[in-house]
C-alpha cells in the first residue's frame, strides 16, 4: 500500500481544492467548482470516492451537484450548516471520526467556528484541512461567529503537534506576510517566509501546506500573546489590551482594512 499523498487543485483566482489519494482512490475536499476536479482525477488517474467540505461557502461547494450526479460518492460536511449545503449525505459534529476506507484513512471533526457558525476541520495524526479558519499567516474573515469563537478555534488549532501540516483552502500568504510583517516588522522569520513564499509564487509553485510550528512563529492571530504583538496592537487600538482575545480582535479588525491584504 503507497503513502496517502495530498494534492492541490488551483481553481478560480486563490482557491484550492485537496485531492486525497492512495492506490487510484480520491477524495476531494471542499470543491467549488466540477471541472477541474474532474481533470485532475483523469490525469492521476484516480476514482472518486467521497466528497468532503468544511463550510457553506459557494467557492467550497459550487461544484458538489455536478460531482455527486457524475460519480454518486458519499458527501460529508457540518452537521451545523446541512441546510445550506446541498447534498450532504453525511452530517458530521464535533468528536464524529470519519473512516475513508477507501483510502485506509481516518479523520477526527472538530468544530471550528468564527468564519462561518458551523465550519469544521478535519484531523489526522500529522495533518489538518481546516478550510478558512486557519491561513498560513492569516485567519479567515469573521462572516458570522464572534471574535471569542474563532480566537478559541485558533488556539485549538495551534495547540495541534508543530510537525502538524496545514491544508487551508486559499493561497492568501504573501498578503497575509505582508500584514504580518506590518504588525511584527523586526520579525526575521516573517522576512525570511516572505522571500521565500516569493520564490515559490514567482513559478506558480503553491506555499501550502504550511505547519503549526511555522504558523506560531509567523502567524499574528496565533501569537496574541507575544510581547511584541500585544504592544503593536495595543498602539493601533491606542489603549491597554487586558486579553490575548482582545489583542485577537484588535488584529482581525485591523487586517480588514489592511491596504495590502487582499481579499482576506
């Protein structure tokens, strides 16, 4: 039996679909769009078996009709959100452990709300797909959970072994360096990563997976305790931050109107 393998598929301008696969067994995850997952099944040549998603959003389920209609596979998604998404066969919650036999895989759920209400990841021993909760030097927007929520999601996520891979589902990390940078400019492993980020983005190459190792060391959202996080977030907001989720929300607020952020 060959590794389990974990490969990108680049659709619509930043979106990333997961293609999990072993011995000619697929499972994608969170596919906004049909025809490029369709394409990469037919060039690895592999046999869909189930679908996976995290969160309602079009860009992470566009695709699941055309895909469940051609290939008539198992759906599984959030418990919480399963009135917004079509198509789900399979509700998952917190603690569910999902069994791909097909891949000879098994997932922990875990509910991760602040992006959306009902967003989950999914966990393995060495890897997480954790959809827009958790960048590579970013978090997602707050659509509809509360600072508190996702702050508590990150701090989960970030507890997670560092050797950890992070499957996220946008490639947003050079904006999300560039905020980073701003919040931290004496970091040099921020500086380091935007060089190399760069180099990779330059030949099309994507900078995921990251890991949680590197995510505490560069990621602001996770690293709301360090000193020098806390006093550039205390100097935006102009007053004394009592919390680690105070200086979480003061971040989030000011990445929102980051110049060069990007969508996220």
């Amino acid at each position: 039996m060959h590794t389990l393998s974990i490969t990108p598929i680049p659709a619509f301008a930043d979106n990333y679909f997961w293609l999990l696969h072993r011995d000619g067994r697929a499972v994608v995850v969170d596919p906004g769009v049909a025809e490029p997952v369709e394409q990469a099944l037919r060039e690895y040549r592999l046999q869909l078996s189930a679908i996976l998603i995290t969160h309602h959003h079009a860009d992470h389920i566009g695709g699941l009709a055309a895909l469940k209609s051609k290939f008539q596979v198992p759906v599984y998604g959030p418990r919480v959100e399963s009135a917004r998404i079509p198509g789900l066969t399979h509700l998952l919650k917190e603690g569910d452990r999902l069994s791909l036999d097909a891949l000879k895989q098994e997932l922990q759920i875990w509910e991760v709300p602040g992006h959306t209400l009902g967003h989950i990841a999914y966990l393995a021993g060495d890897f997480t797909l954790c959809g827009d909760t958790l960048f590579s030097a970013g978090c997602g927007r707050l659509f509809e959970g509360t600072p508190q929520q996702m702050h508590q999601s990150l701090m989960r996520l970030a507890a997670l072994p560092e050797s950890t891979a992070v499957f996220c589902a946008h490639e947003y990390t050079l904006s999300n360096l560039a905020f980073a940078a701003a919040v931290e400019p004496a970091n040099a492993v921020i500086q380091n990563e935007i060089v190399r980020v760069r180099a990779l983005r330059q030949r099309e190459i994507p900078s995921l997976p990251s890991n949680i190792g590197q995510e505490r060391r560069i990621n602001p959202f996770l690293r709301t305790r360090d000193p020098a996080v806390v006093r550039a977030a205390e100097q935006r907001a102009e007053r004394r931050l009592m919390s680690a989720l105070d200086v979480f929300t003061v971040l989030r607020h000011w990445k929102d109107e980051f110049r060069n952020s990007g969508s996220r």
